[in-house]
C-alpha cells in the first residue's frame, strides 16, 4: 500500500515537473521571440564579394614594359601591392604569362613563386616550354596575404651540364605583361572608431586613387567653402601621388562609397535633419543608411566659421580620435609658414643630407650581382633660377664590395635618366668620397625670354646611382673551373650632401609647367596664406569639385593643407581689396575686374578662339591679335566638352598671378577634373593657355611674359655677361679705358704737384 502510495505521490510530482517545465519552456519561447526580433541582421552578411584582376602593370616595382625580366645575373624579381584595411580576401590567384629561354636544360630549370617570403609552387621549366609563351596558375592562400604584400620571382636556369657562365646571354625568362592578379574581395563593415582615421575615407595603402564626396546640405558660402577646401588638400596630403578626386553633392548623397559631409545647427542636409545640435567643432564617423559599407565623416559645428576651426584641427593632428566621435574643445592658430619650406620640397638655404632625402629604410643600399640602381627623389622649389654657369656642390661618400681586377666597375650619377657623371669603383678601395661641383645648364635668357627647357632639373627630380659591375668569366677546352659568384652589396652614406644654397627665386610666367607639376605660384607659401580662390557659382558641383582636386593636388604635392587659402565668392568690384595682394586661382568664370587690361582680354580671347577650332586639323600655329569681348563660359561648345586652364598676370598687382580654370559645358569641367587628379592621366599643361579633351592636351603659349621673384641687378648684370660674351668684352675694354684715363688724370696731378713744388724752391 505504501509503495502504491509512493507511486502514486512521484508520479504526480513528474507529471507537475514536466507541466511546469513545459510551461516555462513555453514561457520562455515567448520572451524570447521577440527578443530575436528586435535584434538587427549582421550587415557584413549580406555584403557581397567581388573578384577584381590586377594586371601586373599595375602592380609596384614592375619594368617599364609592366613585366619582369629575369636572368642569370638577376635571378630573383618581385612585385609589390597592398591590401585595403576594411577588405577581406577569401581567394588570391596569380595567372602566370612567361616565356622561358629555348636553350633551357628542361625540368632542371625551374621557376619558383614566393609570397611574403614563403614558397608557394616550384614551377619546371618543361621541353615543349622552350620558347614558347606559357600560362600557369598560381594559388596564393588568402590567409597568408597582409596588408603590404610582396610576391618574388626566383629564376633558376641551366643551359649546359659543364662551365656554365650565369652571364651567358641564353640564361633568361620573361615574365609577361598579360600576367594578372586575381583577388576576390569582401568589403567589411567596420566599426565607428576614429581611432582608424585616415582608414576608412582615404586610401593610403594601395595604389588607388581616392574617391570621396562632398556633401553639403545647401549652396555653400565662402566659410564651409574654405573648411572643406583645408580637408580637400589635407586629403591630397595623405594620399599623396596616389591621387584623390572630391565629387560635390548638395542635400544629397552618392550611391555607393563614403562622403564627407558639412554641416551646421542651422543648416543640415535631409539626412540629418534629426542629428543633435552642437555647441563646440565635432568631427564624428557614421553610416551611411543607404549603403551596406559606407561611412560618413561628419564635420560639424554651431556655424561655418566653426567648421573652419574644425577643418584646420583635422588638418594639422589636433583632433583626438577615440571612439564614434570627437570635440575640437580648444584650437590655437599655428604659425604661418614662411616662403618655399613646403615639407616635400628640400631646403635651398643649407645643404641637405641624403639620408633626409630617403623615404624608407634601406633606400640607400642595394645589392645583386648586379645591384638594382639606388634612386632619391628630390623636390626642388620651381622657380630657382638656373642659367649657363649656374653651379651646385655636391659631396658623395659611398661603400662598395670590392670589384674584380678585370674589367672596368664604375658608378654612374644620373639626374632624371641623363647621365651626368661617372666615377670608377677601383678594386683597391672599398669605399670613395668624391666632390662635385657641378655645372647646370641655364632654363632663361633676360634678352630673348626663352622658355625653351634645357636644364636636367626639374621641380620635381630623380637621382640615380647606378653600380655596374663588370663580370669576367674564362674557360678552356676540357678544362673548367666552376665559380660561384658572390653577390655585391653596395651603400650610400646617409651623410653625403648636395647644396642648393645661394641661387634665387626668380622665374618667367605665365608658365602652366610649374602650376601642373608644384602647384606655382601658389606653393610659394605651403598653407596658401597669399592664394585666393575666386568661385563665382558656388551652386555648380562642377566648379567647387574642380577646386578641391586642385586643392588636392597641390597638397600632395606640397604636403601641406591650404589652412589660410582665402576663399572668395563675391564677383563685384567689391572683391578686388581682397584679391590685390593675392595669386588668384579662377574656378568656373572670370569677374570682369580681371579683365580690365588688354593683356587679360587678349589671353581670354586666344582661349575662346582656340576652343573653336583645338583638335580639329586645322589647328592654328598663331593667333590674330583681335579683341572681342568674351563670355567666360565660353559659347564655342564642343559636342564631348573642352576644358582649358589658362594663366595670365594679374590685373590687379604685376607681381602676381592668376590661373584661370574654364569650360565650355559642365562635361568640359568634368574633364578637366579627371585630368586634374594625380597620375589619372598623361596630359600636361604648358605655356599660358592648356586645352583638355578627354585625355589629350593641347598648350599654346600667348600674352604678356613677365618675371617673377627677386634677382639683384648685379646679378642680372652677371648673368647678361654669361649669356653674352661680346658684352663681357665690350665692358673689359670699356672698364680698361676708365681705369687708364683715370690713371692718367692722377698721374698728370701728380706731376703738376712736383713741379710746382720744384718752383717754389727755386724762387725762394
């Protein structure tokens, strides 16, 4: 009965368990459903991937042909790129073109691939191979790649079983141009954490150019224009050569990719119509709703003189960037900077080190059978003024491994691929100083005004220390000795000098050359404190983009922001008090009060003239010296668009400049936009008026030429003799016959003193 009972009494007990349980289980289901509703999908699921080839061209440290050759001397090449920090690679291949030398010895030659270091696949060289283009497939694993990236080529190659010579000309592969890169990309959606800035809005990893919008919530005035005008040249700072381009949107924004967005208390795009109100300069990173990926950089402030404080914080490292969002609580006004100390370009006041030249670590040596050339860049300020008898001092210190006895070593110095000196590498010495003091040919003539270019040196500059050793291999008929070459290393010493010191600022304009290749004369001051920018449409995206590419630009080029550009939007006659003392950059149309004196008309014409018949056949070596009255959007249309940059000397003060920006439609400017951006195309500008269709170039050189800088009038005197010896004469001559009639003159008085002196005595 008692057992019945117990029974009875635990299976009432399980069965209000398993209802309790089973309510509760219930219970919880239902809290938490909704739960599971209310939590938002993973946006990085839904991001799809994209497979991207990158042909070997496109790659770093590739030949000028885009592939690479290789060799028994050279053996071992590599090709350098990088991966984005807000990508994930999920599949890397490398699609192989070679073609292998048909004198190979097959499956005993060979090509090995490497990445980051590590073998990847040894490739045989086989019989049907020989001569022939071949095409292999590489896989590269994903989870190996980093950031920066390096795949090496190492080329074994044999052609005999006894005396081989590794300089022998049958030893070479060559790895084509059609090879290719094949990634599959992820983009990801990554946190908003300022802590990554510049990464996600600039690309300062990859070699891509940049591609970031403007937004602005309505037509911007001049304040908001000079704010994003600083973070537009900041940009161009960060990305340096790779290039960056600003679309502008007003009240809206791009499909796809990131923006920079402006935006005041009182003014705020649609978007952001419920953002909080500010009281100090924020800069904050956020979503953009309607993409998977993009970010917003929010700029901020009360005002828009408030997000020129904030601009100019970004710009110079005063903002701390921890988390979504940062306050710019205090900013003071750094110093302005002082003529030609722009931080890409070397001081000319003092001699400079190459080892403050060099980029990266261990850009000074080199090493190889035969070494890969050693090469600096030097950036010059590009109005120094060279002429015939124009000198530099340079001091070179190097160290070598010693070359062999036979044959002739030697080190060649070249300034942008023209050999300027050669110097032996004596088998004796294991290292050599040599001083140069280096004669330069002259760029200008103060009779003629030639702007014909004769000179190595250029803004921008390229050294070039090229060892060459000479190799010397011997055998004889059934009798050979093998040798293993040993690779040479070669140094420059980081304390070898060149000076640029004691030559003068002084150049003849207009001259686009300089404007396209160092922002001149803009760049004379790096935070264009004596630039203004004159933007007479602010409502025409076209014209603000082409303002912040050039802004861009010539903060790459400098690698400083334009923190003091003024900003001008004002196109009455109430703008030229601002503008007297400034270079003036044009955007869009030219104010009618620059256009006051003839020599402005006749450029504005020739412009206007050679829109209607540039690229055509029938294109003008000259042009009639006619006035007509011109419309600065010019009414001669070209069906793809035309756009030109045109420079003139300003109306307003002879000593300064102004470069004008015009199109014939807004496709015209969107031409010159896409030339604008670094290394987007190969068009250049020259003389004073630059045409652009597409991507050709077309330059005329018309217009008053003036000087400018500061050259003594000794100097000048100088420089006249140097160009002309007969004047050098006729002044000896000249000179001669002074110092004789004055001798004579001194003599005849001293003669008249003696004789009269010789009287007296005689009386007394």
């Amino acid at each position: 009965m008692l057992s019945k009972s117990c029974k009875l009494v635990t299976a009432l007990l399980l069965a209000t368990y398993a209802t309790t349980s089973a309510f509760a289980a219930e219970k919880v289901k239902k809290e938490e459903t909704p739960a599971v509703e209310k939590v938002s999908p993973v946006r990085v699921e839904s991001i799809p991937n994209t497979v991207m080839n990158y042909p070997m061209s496109s790659l770093d440290w590739v030949e000028p042909s885009g592939g690479l050759g290789l060799s028994g001397v050279t053996p071992k090449k590599s090709v350098h790129f990088s991966i984005k920090k807000d990508e994930l690679i999920s599949d890397s291949t490398l699609f192989l073109y070679y073609t292998p030398s048909p004198s190979l010895i097959p499956v005993r030659s060979q090509l090995n691939v490497y990445l980051n270091g590590l073998l990847v696949k040894t490739i045989p060289i086989q019989k049907e191979d020989l001569g022939n283009k071949v095409e292999n497939e590489v896989k590269l694993d994903p989870r190996a790649l980093g950031d920066d990236n390096i795949i090496e080529f190492e080329f074994i190659g044999h052609y005999t079983d006894i005396c081989e010579n590794p300089v022998d000309s049958t030893l070479w592969l060559n790895i084509g141009a059609a090879s290719n890169l094949r990634l599959t990309k992820q983009k990801l959606h990554i946190a908003n954490d300022l802590a990554n800035f510049p990464v996600h809005f600039f690309n300062v990893t990859t070699s891509d150019k940049t591609v970031l919008p403007v937004v602005f919530a309505t037509v911007p005035d001049e304040a908001t224009i000079k704010a994003a005008s600083i973070v537009s040249s900041f940009g161009g700072v960060l990305t340096k050569w790779r290039g960056i381009d600003y679309p502008v949107f007003i009240n809206s924004l791009p499909d796809d990719g990131n923006a920079i967005v402006f935006i005041t208390n009182d003014n705020r795009p649609y978007f952001l119509q419920d953002y909080p109100k500010t009281d100090v300069p924020t800069v904050e990173m956020a979503d953009i709703p309607s993409t998977l990926t993009g970010k917003m950089l929010i700029v901020s402030a009360p005002d828009s003189e408030g997000l020129v404080t904030a601009a100019k914080a970004l710009a110079m490292g005063n903002v701390l960037f921890n988390g979504p969002l940062s306050k710019v609580l205090e900013y003071k006004e750094i110093e302005k900077r002082k003529p030609y100390d722009a931080p890409n370009w070397i001081d000319t006041t003092k001699k400079v080190t190459f080892g403050s030249l060099a980029t990266f670590d261990a850009q000074l040596s080199s090493q190889g059978f035969k070494p890969v050339p050693i090469n600096l860049d030097l950036n010059l300020p590009p109005d120094l003024y060279f002429v015939n008898g124009s000198r530099i001092d340079m001091n070179l210190l190097y160290k070598y491994s010693k070359p062999s006895p036979l044959g002739m070593s030697q080190l060649r110095f070249l300034v942008n691929d023209h050999l300027l000196r050669s110097y032996p590498l004596k088998p004796e010495n294991e290292s050599d100083v040599i001083t140069e003091n280096m004669p330069l040919l002259g760029t200008l003539n103060l009779f003629t005004k030639s702007k014909v270019e004769t000179s190595f040196l250029k803004p921008m500059n390229k050294l070039t220390f090229d060892f060459n050793y000479s190799m010397v291999y011997t055998s004889k008929v059934n009798e050979c000795t093998t040798q293993l070459p040993i690779p040479n290393r070669v140094e420059i010493d980081p304390a070898s000098t060149i000076d640029f010191s004691g030559l003068y600022h002084f150049t003849l304009m207009p001259n686009l050359e300089l404007f396209w290749k160092s922002g001149y004369p803009f760049s004379i001051y790096a935070d264009l404190q004596e630039t203004a920018a004159v933007i007479t449409n602010p409502a025409d995206t076209s014209d603000l983009c082409a303002l912040f590419n050039t802004l861009g630009r010539i903060g790459a080029q400098l690698g400083y922001s334009s923190t003091n550009i003024e900003i001008v939007t004002d196109a009455s006659e109430k703008a030229e008090d601002r503008l007297t003392y400034k270079d003036i950059l044009v955007v869009g149309q030219v104010p009618d009060f620059l256009k006051t004196d003839e020599n402005a008309t006749l450029v504005l014409n020739k412009t206007r003239q050679a829109i209607s018949t540039s690229f055509n056949n029938q294109m003008p070596n000259s042009f009639s010296s006619d006035k007509r009255d011109v419309t600065q959007k010019m009414t001669a249309q070209s069906s793809e668009g035309l756009g030109a940059i045109i420079s003139f000397r300003s109306p307003l003060n002879k000593d300064k400049t102004v470069v004008a920006i015009l199109s014939d439609s807004p496709s015209g400017m969107e031409i010159v936009n896409e030339n604008l951006i670094l290394n987007a195309s190969s068009s250049e500008a020259r003389g004073s008026i630059t045409l652009y269709k597409e991507d050709r170039s077309r330059s005329f050189d018309v217009g008053e030429s003036y000087y400018v800088g500061d050259l003594p009038w000794y100097q000048r005197v100088y420089y006249v003799m140097l160009d002309n010896p007969w004047m050098l004469m006729l002044l000896s001559l000249f000179s001669s016959l002074v110092f004789c009639i004055i001798c004579y003159k001194v003599l005849k008085r001293i003669q008249k003193a003696r004789l009269l002196k010789k009287s007296q005595k005689k009386a007394q």
